[in-house]
C-alpha cells in the first residue's frame, strides 16, 4: 500500500479534527477525499504530509513512518489555502521549491520547464507571479507539486480557481498521473468532478468516515426511484417510508433510495395494495451527490465496499 492509516486520530484540545481514520490506498488509484466544511479533510492531509502530528494512532506514507524525510521528497502537495511570494517569477518560485526537494542541478534544468508545461505555463515562467490571474497562481501551485515527480500526490481543492476548460486539463493531469502509476490523493468539494476521475473514494463527516470503498460499488449500493402516484395517503407514505433508506414526497413524486433493485416490486405492490394509481416508476443514475447528501443530511448510514478501509 502507498498510505495506510491506522485509527490516525487529531484533537485540537477537546475539539476533534478527526477521529479513528483508517485507510489503505493503493498504487496508481485518484482517490477522491470528501466532506462538507469543517469535517477533517485538511487535518487528515496535514498530518499526512508532515505538517502537523498525529494525537493517536499510526500511518505510513509511501511505505515509510509519518515524516520520514525521504518519504516527502518523493510526495507533491498542493495546499488549499496557498499564497506564494509574489515578487518571485515562476520559474524562481520552481527553483526554490526544487532547492526544498533537493533536486539537483540537472533535474532543476529538467523540470522546471517540464512541469510548467505540464500545467499548461509554458511561456510564463519569466512573469512574476503577482502579475498573474487566480487561475495561473492554482496552476503554478500545481506546477510545484509535480516537481519531483511524485509517486504521491496530495490536492486539496486543485481545480477550485479554474474555468471548466482549466478544470478538463488538471483532470488530464491527473489521468496521466495515473496511468504512470502515480497515486493521487484528491480533496475537492466538486462531487461530479469527483465521480469522473476518482477510483476510490472515502466521505468524511465531524471526524470520521462515513463511507468508503470503489466509486462503482459505492454508486451501487443504493437504487434513486422516482415513482408519480395519485391518491398518496399518509398511511402510504409512511409504507413506503419503511421499505425504502430515505423517502422525500412532493404533490404526486415520491423519490426514495432502495438499497437493492429487488425492493422496487415491493414499492410498486403496495401503491397497487392501498388503491392509489401509480403512474410511473423509474429508477435513476445514483450520483455520488446522492450518496453524499443522503449521508451527510441523512446522519450517516455507513457504507463499506473493498476498498479504501483498512480497519
Ligand atoms: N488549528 C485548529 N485549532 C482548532 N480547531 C481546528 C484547527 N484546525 C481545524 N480545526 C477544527 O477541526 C475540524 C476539522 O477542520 P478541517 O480544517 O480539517 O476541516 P475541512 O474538512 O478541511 O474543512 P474545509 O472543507 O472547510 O476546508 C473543524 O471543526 C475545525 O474547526
């Protein structure tokens, strides 16, 4: 495994930052790491890269104990909330961040142009960064990332000051990260953008993990049905309430979350039972923002699939 975590707990004094993490993620996967504000997303990255100590618990980083040195050298981070010097031109900014890594000369010379046009800066790297858009200071931001050529990659929020042809690219990026087995750990409040690239993903919410596993088994595990029924009456509502995980009824559509298909003749059986009509039945694509809304706002049913937990 390239990061495992083990029951990897943070308390800010009494307060928690998360709580019992355990994880195990693989080679060449983009694994996508979700939470609403303030859940524990940060905190957990923090202390992955080194940057703040664990109170309980253990993980390992590219094999290594938390903060081996040689571990981080070969892990690129992209922080959230990032401001560079902007008296520095890129390139200055590369040349440091390659000195950090202790990059050598030759790899300097190698790199530098190679990320920035990796990100899509070829030609600005001689323009101070004060001088450019939101858009170029996150692509930079990136670029110093990818400097050492990373067997582990952490972004949180990469794609957050992006346009939708800016956000394609860093998708781009990250595919080909993944198809030169290199492991990219993703934060990002973007579910859809989330659902199209990530292998695996784990939801977090007040400190723990409320779900975790393959996005295609995740996705699956629950069933979206939209029924349109007349003559809903409460004693109804409340049957199809029972059969299903979460139950929502507006006028004559009634949306609910099965956890197999094989409940959804039940459904139809007792509309049919109570002498309402039904007029139609439809099951839809269950997006991760259905499973992400239904667990947050729902208090939190888990779900475990094969993959990401490792305790
Ligand atoms: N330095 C700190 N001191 C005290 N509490 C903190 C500190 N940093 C974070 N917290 C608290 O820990 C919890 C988790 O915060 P964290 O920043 O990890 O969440 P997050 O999921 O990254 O949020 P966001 O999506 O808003 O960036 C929150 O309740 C937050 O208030």
């Amino acid at each position: 495994m390239i990061l495992e975590t083990s029951n990897l707990t943070k308390m800010y004094g009494s307060k928690t930052g998360c709580s019992d993490i355990c994880l195990a993620i693989d080679k060449g996967q983009i694994f996508g790491f979700l939470g609403p504000n303030g859940a524990g997303k940060s905190t957990l990255v923090k202390m992955l890269v080194g940057l703040l100590f664990p109170t309980s618990g253990t993980a390992s980083v590219l094999r290594r104990p938390l903060g081996d040195l040689e571990a981080r050298r070969k892990t690129g981070f992209l922080p959230e909330n990032f401001r560079y010097q902007e008296w520095l031109t890129g390139e200055e900014l590369l040349s440091f961040h390659a000195s950090l890594y202790k990059l050598t000369g030759e790899e300097k010379m190698r790199r530098i142009p190679a990320v920035l046009n990796q990100v899509g800066l070829g030609g600005k790297g001689k323009q101070k960064i004060g001088s450019y858009s939101k858009g170029m200071q996150q692509r930079i931001g990136l670029a110093c990332a990818l400097l050492p050529d990373p067997d582990l990659v952490f972004l949180d929020e990469p794609t957050s000051a992006l346009d939708p042809l800016g956000r394609r690219e860093v998708r781009e990026i990250m595919m080909e990260l993944r198809s030169r087995g290199k492991t990219v750990f993703l934060n990002s409040h973007l579910l859809s953008e989330v659902e199209m690239v990530c292998d695996q993903v784990a939801i977090i919410n007040q400190g723990r993990i409320m779900a975790a596993g393959a996005m295609d088994e995740l996705l699956v595990e629950t069933v979206a049905v939209e029924m349109q029924v007349e003559g809903l009456t409460p004693p109804l509502i409340n049957e199809l309430a029972a059969l299903s995980r979460s139950c929502h009824v507006n006028d004559s559509l009634v949306r609910l979350t099965l956890g197999s298909r094989e409940q959804i003749p039940s459904l139809a059986a007792a509309v049919v039972r109570s002498g309402a009509y039904l007029f139609s039945l439809q099951t839809r694509h269950n997006s991760l923002e259905d499973l992400f809304v239904n667990l947050i706002q729902g208090g939190g049913e888990g779900y475990a699939g094969s993959g990401p937990v490792n305790c």
